[in-house]
C-alpha cells in the first residue's frame, strides 16, 4: 500500500491532538471525580478563585495523592558536588629528604608503619657523606688549632711580648674556624650511623613520629640531593583539600562546614588566595571535625563534599520535590488549606537532593509548598 498523500497526514494530525486531549481529561476525571452509585450527586469539579489557582476538596485532594512541606527562610546555601581529597595536616606531616645524593641500599620501613621520631627509615651509600665527613674531620682540626693559638697568643699579649692587633687576627681566625666546624657537624647532624654499613653508607631518619603515608624510594635506585623519600604524619584528624568555583569568593571563608559523603563535616581552615586559570576555581583545605573517624579516609583519597554557604537574604529553603519546570525557570505550588496556587521561582540558588535555595515572592516562614501531585495540579493551574 502506498502511503498517504503530505497532505493527508496534515489533515489527521488535529484528530491525533484531539484524542490526546480526550485521553488526558479521562485521567483527570478518574484522578478527581471518584466512582460513584447511579443515583448519587455528582462532586464538584475543582473551583477557580477569583485570586488565581485552585480550590479542591478534602476527597480530590485524597485522589490526587497531593502532599505538602513547609518553606523556611534560608540560613545555608548547599554547593554539592565538589571534588575533593584527603590530606594529612599540614602541621602534623613531614616529608623526608635525602640530605646526600647517593643510592639506597635498604628500606627499612614501609607504607602504613608506625615509626618514632629519630628512627631509621632506610640506607643510602653517599660518595657525598664520603667528602662530607673529610670536611668535617678537617673543620675540627683546624678549629682545635685555631683555637689554641687564639690563647697563646692572648698569654703573650698580656705579657706584652705580641702586638695586640696580632691577638685580634688570632681571636677572628678562632672564631671563624669553630663556625666552620658547627656548620659542618649540623650539616651531618640528621644522618644517622649505619651500624655494621659500608664506608659512605648513612641511615635516613624519621623527623617525627607517626605513620609512614607514602614510600617513594626502592632499594637499588639512585637519589639526588634532597630528593623526597617518605611522607610521615601524626594520628589525628585528616584535612580535606577541595576546589570551589571562583563566584563564590566573596562567600568563602574560615569557619564554614563542609559535608563529607559518610555525612561527618569539617571546618574550613584556608582558603587559595590565587585562582586556577584551567578550571577557574579556588583551592580550599578544610579541616576534618574531632567527631569524625579519621579511619573512615585515608590521605589521597578522592570523593565529593558539598560546601555550605550562607545563604543570601530574602531567600527561601524549600523541598526540592517541590519544584517543577515551567518554560525556561521553575514553579512551585503554595497550598494555603484547600487553596492551591502557582508561584513562579524568580531564581534558584542551588541545593541538593533534599533542599533548593530560591528567590520566589508569595512565599513565606512556614508556607506550605506541594511536595507530591505537583504534574496533577499543573494540569489544572498553567504557571504564567
């Protein structure tokens, strides 16, 4: 069979609209004039206010399944959905240099072990330490001779026998000397012994105690100078580190909460004062509340958190299931008893899953908002 004629299928496109339509107030008298005996009085159909909206019965409300929640005035906007990750303290962590380029010849210790300040981590071989040491044993030499000419010669001096310009190149010449040998023993003063170790071959030492985070080093493998090795942090809290877009700057600061997904919150301790050109946002580090199992994270693990803003004035928190869209915004439905009306959402905020943050008038403290049966009751009052 051959299909119809384009102008055919225009023709019948106002009998499929009109079905539709027909399909569509079947619904609705089912949904709100409920079943009734052949000789019982037909219920009222909903009844337009003069005001705008929509006045339903205690029975049409029960058929239209329609439930409702109360507005409050806005004290936080949500920010959900921000990328985040654990981090030890910054006061509580230490990152482990190598103070001489040389090669490892042990690990000693491993990720997540426990280590106490001073305690060996690992072993290098260092032709560096090598001349280091040298340096050492001549800077004491030379300052144990300095010195003991610096007090000949003061001997001298108070029997008038030397100069007294000749006691005070003597005195410099000490003096200089012993700072050379300091700044070569503190120089040497983090290297531990390695006991029973080849010549050149020194301990890499823990700074502080706590647990070792991240192991960067294998045996055999050859480091430069101050090259890092290990991160050691203390037990305690763990920080957040998260970005947050840089429209929110003026609402950024220390104190504020941050939500974390196993529903625990930390404070924001510092916020980043430059502002990331790529992905243009702000750098934030958050600190874990006490209250919070540090055990639930571990340093480097990534999640999402929602930052809490204050939430601007004249603003308004209501259920998120609330809202339905209409044309390019929102709408939401005020039932004031068995009034039901439309109400245009001038703006929304933000918010999550539960709560929306909108800029809407005809809203007000404890104004109840429908919640379930907001398709239903759009059918019945169009937003403008």
């Amino acid at each position: 069979m051959s299909p119809a004629p384009p102008g055919r299928a225009r023709r019948r496109r106002p009998l499929i609209w009109l079905a539709a339509a027909v399909v569509l107030a079947a619904v609705l008298a089912v949904w709100l004039w409920p079943s009734r005996a052949p000789n019982s009085v037909a219920p009222a159909p909903p009844a337009a206010s003069a005001e705008g909206g929509v006045d339903l019965t205690d029975a049409q409300i029960r058929n239209l399944g329609i439930e409702s929640a109360a507005v409050a005035a806005a004290t936080e906007l949500p920010l959900p959905g921000l990328p985040a990750q654990a981090a030890a303290p910054l006061e509580a962590s230490a990152q482990v240099a190598v103070p001489y380029a040389g090669v490892v010849t042990r690990i000693l210790v491993d990720e997540g072990g426990s280590v106490r300040k001073g305690q060996p981590l690992a072993r290098l071989q260092s032709l560096d330490l090598l001349t280091a040491q040298a340096d050492l044993a001549r800077a004491r030499s030379e300052a144990a001779a300095a010195s003991q000419q610096a007090r000949r010669d003061a001997a001298l001096l108070a029997e008038g026998i030397i100069a007294a310009s000749r006691n005070e190149q003597s005195q410099a010449r000490a003096s200089a000397a012993e700072g050379a040998r300091r700044q070569a023993e503190g120089a040497l003063s983090h290297v531990g012994t390695a006991t029973g170790g080849q010549p050149g071959e020194y301990a890499l030492l823990a700074p502080i105690s706590g647990t070792v985070l991240r192991r960067m080093v294998a045996p055999g493998q050859a480091l430069a100078a101050l090259e890092q090795a290990f991160v050691i942090a203390e037990p305690g809290p763990l920080d957040v580190t998260f970005t947050a877009p840089v429209r929110v700057r003026n609402a950024l600061a220390p104190g504020l909460e941050v939500r974390l997904p196993d529903g625990g919150s930390a404070r924001v301790v510092a916020v980043g004062a430059d502002t990331d050109p790529a992905s243009q946002s702000l750098r934030v580090r958050a600190r874990v509340d006490d209250a919070t199992p540090a055990a639930g994270y571990s340093a480097g693990q990534q999640f999402s958190v929602t930052l809490l803003l204050p939430a601007p004035a004249g603003t308004w928190a209501v259920p998120t299931a609330g809202l339905l869209p209409s044309g390019q915004g929102q709408v939401l439905y005020r039932r004031d008893g068995r009034h039901f009306r439309a109400v245009p959402v001038q703006e929304l905020l933000g918010g999550d899953e539960a709560i929306s943050i909108v800029r809407a008038d005809g809203l007000g403290p404890g104004a109840q908002v429908v919640t379930r049966g907001t398709a239903l009751l759009k059918s019945l009052i169009p937003a403008e």
